[in-house]
C-alpha cells in the first residue's frame, strides 16, 4: 500500500444542488456520508427529482439541518428538517409550506423540496424520458459534436439511471462518495490561470489533500483508499457536467473550467466510490491506496469483450433516443 494523501475536507448536502455543510467528522455507512442529501428537489410538471444541471440557480441556494442529526438514524422515514437560504439571504424551513412556492418562484416552474422516499416508493425515484437535447444542455456539448462517453458505467448502473432519476433508496447521482485531490485542482489551474479551481464548484464528499500537480486520482480505479476507520472502493472517474461552470454564492460563472476539463482531463475530475467498511472518517486521516490484483490473460480478455458489447449497447441506446427540442 502507498500514502495516497490525508483528509483535507468533509461535505454534506443537505439538499441536493444546493451547497452543502463543511464537517469535522462524519460517520460514513453504505449510502455515504451520514445525512448526506436527505431532500431534492422535484420538477411537478415532470414528476421526478431534478438537479441544477437543469436548473442551475439552485446552486446560489444553501442548506442545513435545523439541529445535528448525529444521533438520527437519517435515512427514509427518519429526514430531518431543513433550512434553506435562498440567494437573497432569506430562510425557509421545508416544514413551512411556503417553501414550493418559494422554489417555485425561483425556478420559474411549479417546484417542490421533497424528503429521502421510503425503498418501497420507487414511482417517485422514477426519471423522466432523456433526450439528446437534454443531455447537451446538461454537459453543454454544441450540436455535432458527439455526446458523453458513458461505458465508463458498469451496464447494471447504466440501466439503473435510465430508469431511476437516482439509485433508489438515495439522492446522490450515482455513487455514495466522490473524492477528489487539491493535487487535481492544482493540475487544472495551471491549465487555466484565469479560472477559480475552488473545492465548492465540485461538490465532493471528500477533498484529499495530496502534494504535487497532477490528475491521481484516476489512477486508484478498481482499487482501495484505507482510511483509520473506513474502506473506500473506488469504482469510476466523475464524469463532469455543466454544474462547475454555472455561478454559487461567490464564486463567478465560467465556461473555462469546463473546457479545461474536457480539453486536459477528458471530461472527468474526481473519482466515485462505493463505501467498503463503514466507520467514522475525520479531517486529517491518513488515507492509503492499495491496487487491485493484476488481472490475467484471460480476465483481460474478457474485460475487453465487456467493454466492447457495453459501447455496442451504449450505440444502440443513442440511435433510439429521442432528439428533443
């Protein structure tokens, strides 16, 4: 094993696009951070949860919890009340029923700030249909050029996000934890003086701090970050959407940062993990990375197959989705 870096910082979202809450420990079980994104909110013309892909002005909202939920069970049926500071510097507690309407007027469409659902509520997990319009304004991609390379997605999550605007039984997007190193952020911003390469357009769980100027993390896919008391497996680089670009609390809009990480980091920043032995992670842990095993021969070949049918699929899946507007 090799020192991959120590805990530089712990976000929790209590809503999801909204900014988060900066902590000094989390405890840290399967579905992520303890407490971590417990509302969203809901587009009621399309009847799913939406993010600020879509509605980017959630991010100049923030949120937090009206009191600890340390010793809550946190989790569908258990949701704490929220309160959320609107770009105004008003506050509206989701108790209050006050607070569609505020989102609503925000937004410009009829909204609602929705809890965690039960497991047994899938319909409200449900996604609405995705079109390829869709999908360029999200990761802002002109015409004519070709869409995200998804085949990075194992083919279960692939077809769980088709039909789920989130795994269900959680509100993060794909993976309970994303984690990214103050050395990638280092690595961009020299690729980009002019822009702000700061940890809040990223939205991590965890930023590592890590010396040097380089993108490492992609490099611990398929393998483990050993903290004191939690075991991370990282599973994928974090395809990055139009959300670094758009504007939060003092930080500017830029286009640039996007382009930067599409131009030098092909599209990614930041790694997904899924949650190997729960615990308690705090600032400062040491964190060290062990690799997985070198495949065989033949494990590798069978890989390759895998990945070959999957980027099949992956073309068929585009030819049969809808243009959109």
């Amino acid at each position: 094993m090799s020192v991959a870096g120590s805990v530089a910082e712990i976000w929790r979202y209590p809503v999801k696009s909204m900014g988060g809450e900066r902590l000094a420990q989390s405890a840290i079980a399967a579905r992520g951070l303890h407490a971590d994104r417990m509302w969203a909110v809901r587009d009621a013309e399309l009847d799913t949860f939406t993010t600020a892909r879509r509605w980017p002005v959630l991010l100049q909202c923030s949120a937090r919890f009206v009191e600890d939920p340390a010793d809550r069970s946190a989790g569908p049926g258990d949701v704490l009340d929220v309160i959320v500071t609107f770009p105004d510097g008003s506050e509206v507690s989701s108790s209050d029923p006050a607070i569609h309407d505020r989102l609503s007027e925000l937004v410009g469409k009829p909204a609602r700030l929705e809890s965690l659902p039960a497991l047994s509520e899938k319909r409200r997990y449900r996604a609405a249909q995705a079109t390829k319009a869709d999908i360029r304004r999200q990761f802002t991609i002109p015409d004519g050029e070709p869409l995200p390379d998804f085949s990075m997605f194992p083919v279960r999550k692939l077809a769980e996000l088709a039909r789920y605007a989130t795994p269900v039984g959680a509100l993060y997007d794909a993976y309970p934890i994303l984690l990214l190193t103050r050395a990638s952020l280092r690595a961009l911003a020299e690729r980009s003086p002019g822009s702000q390469f700061d940890v809040r357009r990223f939205r991590p769980n965890v930023l590592i701090d890590r010396d040097g100027a380089e993108l490492v993390e992609f490099g611990w896919c398929g393998g483990r970050l050993r903290a004191p008391d939690v075991i991370f497996d990282v599973e994928i680089p974090d395809l990055r959407c139009s959300i670094p670009t758009r504007q939060q609390g003092d930080l500017p809009a830029d286009p640039d940062v996007l382009r930067t990480i599409n131009a030098h980091a092909d599209h990614c920043l930041g790694v997904y993990a899924n949650v190997a032995k729960a615990g308690v992670l705090a600032g400062g842990d040491l964190l060290r990375f062990e690799p997985c095993g070198a495949a065989s021969a033949p494990a590798a070949v069978a890989q390759a197959g895998t990945t070959a049918l999957k980027r099949g699929a992956l073309r068929v899946f585009d030819a049969l989705m809808p243009r959109g507007e």
